[in-house]
C-alpha cells in the first residue's frame, strides 16, 4: 500500500466514525505527511476524533490552538517593533 492508498483508507474509516482514524489523519494533516499540511484541517479532525471518543485529541487540539497563538503573539510583537 502506498502513501495515497493508506491515505484515502485512513480517511474513509474517518469519515465511518472510526476515532483513531480520526486522530490519525488528524496528525497528518498537522505534519503534512502524505497530504498537504494543514493546521484548519488537522484541528477538524482533532474535534471529530475527541466527539468520536478519543481521549488525546482534546490535548493534541489544544496544542495546536495554543502553538498558533503563540506565532500569532510573536509575529504580531514583530511588526509592532519594524
């Protein structure tokens, strides 16, 4: 199985309902492994996978939330001292 074959598997056991699927994909879209990366993408997975039962997609949410604000914070403080 190739990377787009375990891709498309991955995201149609996802979509059924299956949460470590969920998390998976999750995970890749946030490392850009086999698809594009993609932070909006991977937090829609994050919540699917934790609504589906998966008790370390809140966590992994919550990292991702709180690692954007934090680049967020900093390019901002940038462009307020160029």
């Amino acid at each position: 199985m190739n990377e787009n074959d375990m891709i498309h598997w991955v995201r149609e056991e996802a979509e059924r309902g299956d949460a470590e699927a969920a998390m998976t994909l999750a995970e890749c879209y946030m490392k850009g492994e086999g698809v594009e990366k993609n932070e909006e993408e991977a937090l829609a997975w994050f919540r699917k996978a934790a609504e589906q039962g998966y008790e370390g997609a809140r966590p992994s949410a919550s990292q991702l939330r709180m690692g954007r604000a934090s680049v967020m914070r900093i390019r901002e403080s940038e462009r307020l001292w160029h």
